[in-house]
C-alpha cells in the first residue's frame, strides 16, 4: 500500500476521482496476498498491483465502473473461471478483490 501512496496523493491534489482494489481473501495459490492494493485514477492511469499483471486490465474495468456509478463491490478471479484464463490468471488459485471508490 505504501508505494501507491504518492501517486494517490498526487491524484487527489489534481481533483482526480480514484478507486482502489486491495486483495481481501486468497485461495489456493495466487500472485499477490492478502493486502496487495492497486489504485485507478478515473483516466485509466493505475499505479500498485494486486496480481503480478495476470488480472490487471480485468480490475481497471471494474474499477472504472466503480467510479462511474459510485458503488463498492468484491470480485473474485478464479482458476476455473472462463474470464480467469481469458486475463491470465493460471496459478491454480482463487483471488478476491475488495474495490471500492475513495472518498477525499
């Protein structure tokens, strides 16, 4: 969390609207643990990362409809799931995503 600090600073004193996505919950094997976060500014810019770049571009998206309804929601990637390959997400594991808007 540390690392995306400054940019997260940097955006806020911009006026930039901002969602985060942290890792809440792993199982079986996966690239980041538990309180991995990743920062989308509402231009797409992201800093931090919550899986090594296998979900990435799936958690921008999300992270993008969380800002443009305002909303929290968790996600989950998985294995077995047809969107997990579709991403990259190949390690055997499950990774759940807390994503929420945040508040200046």
């Amino acid at each position: 969390m540390r690392e995306i600090l400054g940019d997260i600073r940097r955006w806020q004193r911009l006026g930039r609207r901002v969602a985060l996505a942290r890792v809440v919950d792993l199982e079986g094997s996966g690239p980041r643990l538990p309180g991995a976060a990743m920062a989308v500014a509402d231009d797409g810019e992201v800093t931090g990362s919550v899986s090594g770049g296998c979900v990435e571009a799936a958690v921008v998206t999300e992270a993008l409809e969380v800002l443009g309804k305002g909303d929290r929601r968790m996600v989950s990637f998985g294995y077995s799931d047809d969107e997990a390959f579709a991403v990259g997400l190949t390690c055997g594991g499950t990774v759940h995503l807390f994503i929420e808007p945040l508040d200046w």
